[in-house]
C-alpha cells in the first residue's frame, strides 16, 4: 500500500473547490465522525465517572480529563463543519457502525460505567488506545486540519496515557489484584477492538489517502505490548485474546 499524499499537504479549501477526488472527502468525513464520536463517549464517559466516584484526588483528574475530552470533540467537530458536515449529520453516519464491537469499549463507558473500577478501566481502553490511534495515526495525516487537531489532542493524552498507568497500579493496591483482573478480563477484548477490524477496505482507502498510517491490526498489536507491560508492572495477570475479530478472551 503507497500513502498518495503527504502529511499536511491537504487542506478543506482543496476538498471545497474539488480539486481533489470526491472519495477522498467521503472517506475522510467518516473517518473524522468516527474520531469526534469516540471523543463525545469519552466525555459523557468521564461525566458518569464524576457522578459516581468519590475519591477527591481522583475527582480533580477526572473534571481535567473531561474538559479535555469535550475540547477533543469539539475540535474534530469543528473541522467537519468546515467541511459543511453537521454534528448531527456525522453521528447520523455512524447509527450502524456505533451497535459494532468498535463502539462497544467507549459506550459502555459513556452508557453503563460505574465506580472506580469502571473508570480504571475506561481509561486504560480508551485513553491508551486514543493515544496509540493519534500518535501514529492522525498526527502525520494528509489532512492538515486533523493532523494539526491530532497535535493538539496529543499533548493532553500522554498526560491521560499516565493518569491511566497510574490508576491501574493503584487500583490493584487498593482494591486488590482479583477485582482488577476481573475488570481487565472484561474490558480487554472490547479495548482491543476499539480499533476496528483488520484490513478493511475502508482502512485501505485511508491508507492510500494518507490519512491513516498503519493498519488497525498493527496499532492493536502495539496497543498489547504496551499494556502488557502496564499490566505486568502492576502485578496484575494480562488475559489472553482470542486471535480474529472482534477478539474475545481466549
Ligand atoms: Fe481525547
Ligand atoms: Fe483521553
């Protein structure tokens, strides 16, 4: 697979006045829905976690993270509208995808989270996985307006990627390792498959478009190792995934 455009080479003012082809727009649209909607789960996520957590020194993170969740959304929002893409038009795109196992870890946060457990885990899916799917993906994107939001969002979630390995060492301090492997067993398979299928043709198309670097299934791979040592880190067991998507625990 060869990338046809450069990092940062396109901006909205090119797809506007159709100088690059219509399936370029169409591809990145719904690359971008995908992308603002996993920002506005996390959010309502973090909303739930302050209703339900009581832990002060967690509190004062988890309003952080929330703030800088919804700033994320509204970011990748704004840059669909510039393409003439409503919020609600993009979310309407995303009706089919959103019941698929690539929803399943931020809705269940944003839906049915509840407690610290919960929280520890939403954020080791979903910030880690964030991270993984900004830093290689979406910051070197042909898409100038989404690499230049993939580099805003980058700074605020290595500092969640940290929040998150913190909590989890922590979690398994204080609430003990069975709950917490429980927890990892349970949200595990949904975390990995957060980064949708392997060697789809639409990640094909956002490969060749430039607006993805790697396939999902290399960016679940790194997502693993990392975790992996997190895990292992905090004296936690790393559960074993089934091999095809959507993964389940082996
Ligand atoms: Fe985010
Ligand atoms: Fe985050």
């Amino acid at each position: 697979m060869t990338r046809r455009f450069a990092p940062g080479s396109i901006e909205a003012a090119d797809l506007l006045s159709g100088h690059v082809e219509g399936n370029f727009s169409r591809v990145l649209t719904r690359l971008l829905a995908a992308h603002a909607m996993a920002e506005k789960l996390t959010a309502m996520g973090y909303q739930r976690a302050l209703d339900s957590v009581t832990r002060p020194e967690l509190c004062t993170i988890i309003r952080k993270n929330l703030a800088e969740e919804h700033k994320h959304a509204r970011l990748i929002y704004a840059a669909l509208a510039d393409l003439g893409v409503s919020e609600a038009q993009a979310d309407r795109s995303l009706v089919s995808a959103l019941k698929g196992p690539s929803f399943a870890a931020p809705r269940h946060f944003a839906e049915h989270s509840a407690g610290e457990l919960d929280l520890v885990m939403a954020t080791v899916s979903l910030d880690v996985t964030g991270l993984i799917m900004i830093g290689v993906n979406y910051k070197e994107s042909s898409y100038a307006p989404h690499a230049r939001a993939a580099e805003l969002i980058l700074a605020e979630e290595e500092e969640h990627e940290l929040f998150a390995s913190n909590v989890l060492r922590d979690a398994a301090e204080h609430l003990g390792a069975e709950p917490v492997n429980a927890g990892l067993r349970e949200w595990l398979p949904r975390a990995v498959n957060f980064f949708g299928p392997p060697g789809s043709g639409f990640t094909f198309d956002c490969i060749t478009y430039g607006l993805k670097a790697r396939d999902n299934s290399e960016l679940a791979e790194l997502y693993l190792t990392l975790l992996q040592r997190r895990v292992q880190q905090a004296g936690l067991d790393m559960p074993r995934l089934t091999q095809d998507y959507p993964h389940a625990l082996a």
